[in-house]
C-alpha cells in the first residue's frame, strides 16, 4: 500500500518541477574552474551577459564555497532560493489540485490545520 501511495505522489509531481530540480542538479555537478561553451545570446553577439559565472556560481555555492560564490556572482545564492521556492510552490499547487479522494497529498505537504 505504501508503494502505491508513493507512486501516486511521483505522478503528481508536475514536469516543470523535475526540469527546474534536475537544471539546478545539473547546474551544481559542474566544475566551477572548468571554462566551456556559453549559452548567453549577448555574450555570442559580444556584449557583456549579466548571468556570466551564475552557474559556475551555483556550482561553488552547492560545494558550500559561500565566498568564493558571491566573487563569482553574488545572486546566485537568490537565483537558487527562488527556483527552489517556486518548485515548492508548483508541487504544492499540484497536491492541492489532487482529487480529495487521495490522501497522499496530506502525508506529503502539511498545512497549518494538520497541526491542530
């Protein structure tokens, strides 16, 4: 029964959710020294890119290298608590719209009233 109820959960969790957890998993395994492509369209038409050294950033700030990330950008530590906020936000906004049948959702994401 506890599978089954996991399942449910994972089937819940919205694609935009994994893309934006598997992006900053993917932004935080990168070597922060290693220099490589850019992505940055301003950057490719020579203008200076305002998100220059953000994932490289992200990637020294998961290695706990706090200092060494604000040198490199200093939003990176924002960038990550707002994606992480909205990831929050998308799965809860998901157990909400579950139907009131399942009560996965409830074990998943307490509110304030299963507390009282």
């Amino acid at each position: 029964m506890a599978h089954a109820r996991g399942g449910s959960f994972l089937r819940r969790v919205p694609v935009e959710a994994v893309f934006w957890i598997a992006a900053l998993v993917g932004v935080a395994s990168l070597d922060p020294q290693a220099e490589g492509i850019t992505l940055c369209l301003l950057e490719h038409l020579g203008l200076p890119c305002p998100g220059e050294g953000l994932g490289r950033a992200i990637a020294l700030l998961a290695r706990g290298q706090f200092a060494a990330s604000w040198a490199m950008h200093p939003l990176a530590g924002p960038a990550v608590g707002m994606i992480g906020a909205h990831v929050i936000r998308l799965c809860r906004r998901s157990a909400a719209a579950a139907p009131s049948g399942d009560q996965s959702s409830h074990a998943s994401f307490p509110t304030a009233a299963s507390h009282v």
